[in-house]
C-alpha cells in the first residue's frame, strides 16, 4: 500500500544522497521484480505516464530516471578507463562504452542527458577509427535535438552547443573522407543558422569560427 512507497522511497533518497550505485540498482530491481504499483492489495495495476510532470515523483518514474543514471555512469566510468587504456584494450573499453549509452538512450529517449550521451558514444566510436558509425550518431544528435526544448533555462542553454557540435563533427568527418561537399554544406549550416549566428555561448561560437576558417581551407585547396 502506500506506507510501502513512503518505505522505498526513503531508502532510494538515502542512496541518492549516500551515492551508493549499487544500492540504487538493488532498490531498482526490486521494484521490478515485485512489480510494485504501491496501491491497496486487489487493486488492478495501472500504467504510469512519466512524461506527465505530476508524475515525475513517482516511484515508477524515478526508478526509470534511476536505471537511466546508472547506465550513464556505468558508461562513462568505462569510457574514461578507456581514456587510461591502450592498444585493443583501449579499442574494447570504447566500443562497449558506445554501446551502453546508446543503449541508454533507447531506453530512455526523453531523458535530458540523453543528447550528452550520444555526444559521448559518438566521440568513442571516432576515438576507434570508426568515423561512419560516428556520423550517423551525430546525424542522429540532429534529428532527435535540433527541435529539442529543455526543461529548464540550463538544458536549453546545452542544447545549442550540443547540436553545433554534432553539426561541426558531421562536416569535419567529411572532410577527412575528402567528400568536400557535404563537409562544406555541414559548414555552412553551422555558419548560417540563426540558432548558432545568434547564439552567445562562447563553444557555439567557437564552432561557428571554426566552421568559417575550415570552409576557406577546403575551397582553396580544392580550386
């Protein structure tokens, strides 16, 4: 019943709070495996939309924001071993890596750290040489970003930057498989957009004058 939720619930704050990672897996799995809905006994279970703001609290909302948490750090902590390591190692510790989190997005797409991660397993993929797989994750960054609006002012202030550099690596990645064009026509979106011309943030702009010098670089030496 609900006295079970108030129970739950003050166990995964504790862990939060303690950052314990494994505790937050076991309160996770636990909710799954008993499939806790929290309500009288007999009453039929009901589905949970945890899109819905009045629901983010929760249990079953915050144990899918918990999973999601916990993918991310599981990855990242393999990707900066990655950093550390070398030779095949170096290359295995990336891949999987890559995986997790795209994994991790697919199972939660809305989730605000979910443009993040795909910017991460993008940068691992390229960091193993395999640059096709790396821009179809930055073409997936465009398509599933750009229209993107943040739940707060802090997100949507990410967001640009996030899409810029997508945009800047599809163009640069192009260039180093000499197909000059599409780099140029990645360039010049990330030049001409109103979203980064008018943006202030300074890695957007950063990219917007890096995109500019580049442009120049492949039109002279390919005249």
């Amino acid at each position: 019943d609900p006295t079970g939720e108030v129970a739950w619930q003050s166990l995964r704050n504790m862990a939060v709070q303690l950052g314990q990672r494994d505790e937050l897996r076991r309160l996770a799995q636990l909710l799954h495996e008993r499939r806790c809905t929290f309500t009288p006994s007999g009453e039929t279970p009901i589905d949970i939309d945890c899109s819905l703001p009045e629901n983010r609290e929760r249990s079953q909302c915050l144990v899918l924001s918990d999973i999601s948490n916990i993918a991310y750090q599981d990855a990242l902590e393999m990707y900066h071993n990655a950093e550390r390591a070398s030779g095949d190692e170096q290359r295995r510790l990336y891949d999987r890596s890559a995986r997790l989190l795209i994994d991790a997005v697919d199972r939660n797409p809305a989730d605000p750290q979910g443009p993040l991660a795909l910017e991460y397993a993008a940068t691992a993929l390229e960091r193993t040489g395999r640059f096709d797989s790396a821009a179809r994750i930055y073409q997936r960054i465009l398509d599933e970003v750009s229209s993107r609006r943040g739940a707060n002012d802090e997100e949507n202030e990410r967001l640009p930057a996030t899409v810029a550099n997508a945009q800047f690596r599809l163009a640069f990645n192009a260039n180093q498989s000499f197909d000059f064009e599409r780099a140029i026509e990645n360039y010049t979106v990330l030049a001409d957009n109103p979203r980064f011309v008018n943006s202030r943030d300074p890695n957007v702009r950063q990219k917007r004058e890096d995109a500019l010098i580049n442009m120049a670089l492949i039109s002279e030496s390919t005249r």
